[in-house]
C-alpha cells in the first residue's frame, strides 16, 4: 500500500509539474511577445525620431542656403546700382567736358562732333595715341 500511496502521490506530482510547466510555457510565450511587441515599438520610434531629425536638419540647411542666396542677391544689385550710378555720372561728365571742348573748336566742327558721338570718340582715341607716342620714351631691343 505505501507503494501505491507513493506512486499516487508521484503521479500527482508529476501532474502538478506538468501543469506547472504548461503555466510557466504560456506565461514565457506573453512574455516574450509582450517583448517583441516592446522592441517593435522601440524601432519605430527610434526611425520616426531619426527621420525627423534628418527633415530638420535638411530644413535648416535649406533656410541657411535661400538666406545666404538673398543676402548675395542683395549686395550683388546694391553694387549694381551703386555702379550705374557711378558710371552714369562719369558718362554725364565726360559728355559735360566733351561738349565743352567741342564749343570752343571754331568752324561749327563741334556741332558736327556732338551730332555724331563715334567721331568725338575717334578724334579722342587718335588724340590720346598720338600723346602716347610722344611721351612714351623709346623701346629699347630686348638681346
């Protein structure tokens, strides 16, 4: 009887761990997917985070580019307008003296020249070629 005893009490036991160990499976198998779950999860927060950090990133880059593109834009049509202006004034002098030179040459020659710009030019240029001439001192052979 004792045998029997301790055989029912082993197939009790043995029932008992059985369902203890089923218990213990099922509880692993939650765990393990409530982890998974978790590491899904941990990825696809860390990719939207990267993702939005690469957006801004490039957002801000792209700013910085448009801001330092407006400020060369602005500084180039400044200087442009400062040129125009400069060299405006410059044409208007020269036209000034030119008109001026052009007066006090007798036999209407002046009013010939002002008519025609290009002739005012090429007396001009042949003016300054001759002065160049004169005043440059003499080559010298290379040797």
């Amino acid at each position: 009887m004792i045998d029997q005893q301790l055989e029912t009490k082993v197939r009790k036991d043995a029932a008992r761990v059985k369902q203890d160990l089923s218990t213990l499976e099922g509880d692993s198998s939650v765990r393990f997917s409530r982890f998974e779950d978790m590491v899904s999860q941990a990825a696809g927060q860390a990719k939207e985070d990267l993702t939005k950090w690469m957006v801004d990133g490039v957002s801000d880059l792209s700013e910085g580019f448009e801001k330092l593109a407006d400020d060369a834009r602005e500084s180039v049509v400044s200087a442009a307008a400062m040129v125009k202006k400069d060299v405006g004034h410059g044409l208007s002098q020269y036209n000034a003296k030119l008109q001026k030179a052009a007066d006090t040459v007798p036999g209407g020659f002046g009013k010939e020249a002002a008519k025609y710009p290009w002739v005012a030019i090429s007396i001009a240029l042949v003016v300054g070629f001759v002065l160049g001439s004169l005043l440059k001192p003499a080559r010298q052979p290379f040797g």
